[in-house]
C-alpha cells in the first residue's frame, strides 16, 4: 500500500509540474501532424479538459506546498 501512495504521490508531483503544459502541448502537435483529419471538436474538448486539469492540479499543489510551510 505504501508504495502505491508513493507512486500516485510522484504522479501528482509530476502532473502539477509546468513541464505536464508542455507533453500535452507536444502530444497535440504530434496528433495534429500525424492525424489532422481526427482532430474534431470532441478531441478539442479533451485536450482543453486535459489542460483544464493540469491547471487544477497545479493550484491544489501550490496550496498544499504553502500549507506545509507554514506548518513547517
């Protein structure tokens, strides 16, 4: 159990970090150049949902990082 906490606590990190804008940005290039045609309105809703998450995750993880200074 204590290295599942673990490895969803490394992908919380990883998600909240600026670097996730970028693979999601590179991740559309890429679908864009390789399969224009499929990218239709319904795979524009997911990627603005994708990105609309990572700035969620982002936030929430500011917020924790500042509550643990202060308790620190």
């Amino acid at each position: 159990m204590d290295r599942i906490r673990r490895l969803l606590t490394t992908i919380g990190v990883a998600t909240s970090h600026p670097a996730a804008f970028l693979v999601v940005g590179v991740y559309v290039v890429v679908w864009l150049a390789l399969s224009p045609r499929s990218f239709d309105w319904a795979a524009g809703a997911t990627v603005a949902t994708w990105v609309m998450t990572l700035f969620i995750q982002r936030a929430e993880h500011r917020d924790t990082q500042a509550i643990h200074a202060k308790l620190d």
